[in-house]
C-alpha cells in the first residue's frame, strides 16, 4: 500500500499518541516559572493592594472597638495584626503556614481544581491558592474579603528569611489579586517575584504568625 | 484522591472509579476531544467511551499516571471518530496537522509499510532530548492539541516565542525521520 503525505501525517499524529506516560503528565502538570512582569504593571498591582489595604484598614479600625465589651479578646493596639487570646498568646497553635494547610486538608472550606484548570486570574477578586506536594490539583479559596486582604497585606514579605539550604515544604502557596498578578507569601516583594499564573518557585522567607493565623480564619470561615 | 486510589477502584471493579475519574480529569479530556472535534456534544460522547474504555483495560493495566493513561484513550477515540467523520475544523485541529507536514522528509520514498513502534520510539527519544520547556510545548500542542494562546497563557510564554520553538522543533524531528529513514 503506498502512503501518500496527508496518510503519513496521519500516521504521525497517530503515533504521536503513543508517547511515554511520564512524558505526557509532565506536560499536563507543568507549571512556569515566575517571569518578570513590566515594572509599570507591577507597581500598578502593589500600588492597587495598597490602597485595598489602607482603605480595610480605616473600616478595621472602626469595628475593632466590639471586641473588649465581651472580655474574649484583648485588643493589642494593633490592627494589621491578629489579637492575642485571654492568655496573652498569638492564635492560632499552628505555628506554620504548611502545617495549616496540611492540617486543614480534609476539613477546611475549599474548590479543588481539576488537572490542568487554572483559577480565574482577572475576575477582580483575590483569592489564596495552593497545591499540596502529592497533588496535580490546585486548591482555591473562596473570594477574600477587604479585611482578609488587608490583613494579609500587613504581614506578606516579613516573614525570616530561609537559610542556606531550603525548607521542605508540603505545599506551594500563591495569591491571586485579581488583576492578573500572582505573588506567594514565601518569596519577598519584589518585580522578579510577581507572575500572572501560578508558578514554581524556591521559597526565600517563611510567613510569620500573623500571615498564618489570617490564613486559618479563611479556611475555618 | 490520588490516581493510585482511582485506579485500586477499577481493578476492584468499583464503579465510583469513574465517577472519581471524571471529577478529576474530565474537565481536561473533554478540552482535549474538542481540540480534535470542535463539538462538546461529540467531546462528552468520546469522553463516555474513555471510562468505558479504561474500564475494560483494567485490570491487568494499573497506569502510573491516571490522567496521561485516559487522556491517550480519549485522544486516539477522538481522532478515530473526526476520522469517520470526515470533518475539516478551521483554524484549529487542521492547522496542526497542517504543521505537522514539515516534519515528513521532502525527499521521502514512498514508504510501503511503516515499522511498527519504531517511530513512537524515536519520538519519545525526541522528546527527551530536548528541554523541559520546549518538550511540553510539543506534547500541548500535538499531542493535547492545545491552540497557541492556550499554550501561551498556560506556560506564560509569548505567543511568537511558542510559534518559533515549535517550528524548530518541527524543523529537528524532519532531520531525524530523514536520518533515521522513517516516513
């Protein structure tokens, strides 16, 4: 039988089917590595979480006076950080972002994405994002609210520094603001570190309490 | 739930595998079908006939990778039926074909038999020569029939760039099926 061109590019496409397993997951699960986004838009992105933040923050101020008249919560005087309970001590007991999320697998409010779905990256809300080690699928959290925004904007960046050799984590974690910028809490703030999908990365700081106790009451809410 | 879980299910013959399999992946296999039918009718019938297929094939397989195991099934069950059909997309599963055109030798013989598995092996050695990036820029493109913008938003890549590697890549696989005396 003789093959003509459009038979072999057939066939081509055909066996093209039968490539390893392995490499067809790796392709399915790729995710790109941070670029650098043009400094104009990144100081756009920060400049518009900004102002989110100073505007929760005035509305923060104004409701945070109920919380004496119960005697539950201390209130510190400071309102871009979480209270301190009766005892004097920072809440949650987790004392790290990835042992919450690992914790929070089974019982904390969330989507699962299916393999290879992104989240909506441009719908103008914010959203916290996460992909346990083991998993091909993204965890989305609800849409955050002006506080929760504000309250995360205070204490992303601050976190230690890691040393020499990188922690091992269970989890990669990104923010999504909502106009197309994707940041993670463990890596500083800068130009080289804002992506417009989720991407890999090798953690430079580690989220200090604060991060991790707003992060809980987005799960537990 | 993980994909050796989903697949424990089929070898026990639990119909929840499919069930499991579909929240996982369907979304993906029902993209990948319309890339090659441009009907999400026909993607959902050839999507139906992946876990049916998949059901039949286990046990005695117990794929590694769940999602790479029943996106091929839904690929090869999506081309037969564009086949059967006879129908010409625009601008999408033809165009690739259509790119796929540069990888025959121009100089090729008529060929009277292929030979079988060697091809697929030179491809996979292909594949695993080039880069990471580069390679699935390649497979989401002919293999998930991904278009260029899906590629480009995915892999945070321009599209030029990605139009350019591919034809390189084109361009490299050419020069090898003419070494290698293929096609």
């Amino acid at each position: 039988m003789k093959h003509t061109k459009q038979k072999k590019i057939e066939y081509l496409f055909s066996e093209i089917g039968m490539i390893e397993d392995n490499l067809v997951h790796e392709a399915m699960t790729y995710l790109p590595a941070r670029r650098r986004r043009p400094a104009l838009l990144v100081a756009a992105s920060l400049v518009l979480m900004l102002t989110v933040a100073l505007s929760a923050f005035a509305i923060a101020s104004i409701r945070n006076d109920d919380a004496n008249a119960n005697g539950d919560i201390v209130d510190d005087g400071n309102d871009m950080l979480p209270d301190k309970d009766s005892e004097g001590q920072w809440a949650p007991d987790t004392s790290s972002l990835d042992s919450l999320l690992v914790s929070s697998r089974d019982n904390a409010s969330y989507t699962t994405l299916s393999v290879g779905e992104q989240p909506e990256y441009r719908d103008g809300k914010t959203y916290l994002v996460w992909q346990y080690e083991d998993s091909d699928e993204l965890c989305v959290s609800r849409a955050l609210t002006s506080f929760e925004i504000s309250s995360l904007s205070g204490s992303i960046g601050k976190g230690a520094e890691v040393g020499e050799q990188s922690p091992s984590l269970s989890c990669k974690v990104w923010i999504l603001t909502g106009d197309g910028a994707v940041i993670s809490p463990y890596l500083k703030q800068s130009s080289g570190n804002v992506g417009v999908t989720v991407f890999d990365y090798d953690p430079e700081i580690i989220p200090n309490d604060a991060f991790v106790s707003c992060v809980s009451d987005i799960l537990e809410s | 739930m993980e994909d050796y879980e989903i697949v424990n299910m089929y070898w026990a013959r639990d119909e929840r595998a499919i069930e499991q399999s579909d929240t996982k992946y369907g979304r993906m296999l029902k993209s990948l079908s319309y890339s090659v039918l441009s009907s999400w009718e026909d993607a959902e019938e050839c999507v139906n006939d992946t876990y049916l297929d998949a059901w039949g094939a286990m046990p005695e397989a117990r794929p590694t990778y769940l999602g790479a195991f029943l996106s091929k099934i839904t690929r090869r069950i999506s081309i037969d039926r564009f086949r059967r059909a006879h129908r010409q997309k625009r601008g999408g599963f033809e165009s690739i074909m259509e790119e796929l055109g540069d990888c025959i030798p121009s100089d090729s013989s008529v060929v009277e038999e292929y030979e079988n598995g060697r091809l697929a092996e030179v491809l996979n050695s292909f594949l695993y020569s080039q880069e990471k990036e580069k390679r699935v820029m390649f497979i989401r493109r002919y293999f998930c029939s991904q278009s260029i913008s899906e590629i480009s938003r995915g892999m945070n890549l321009g599209e030029a760039k990605i139009k350019t590697t591919l034809f390189r890549m084109r361009e490299e696989l050419r020069r090898i099926l003419e070494e290698q005396e293929l096609l």
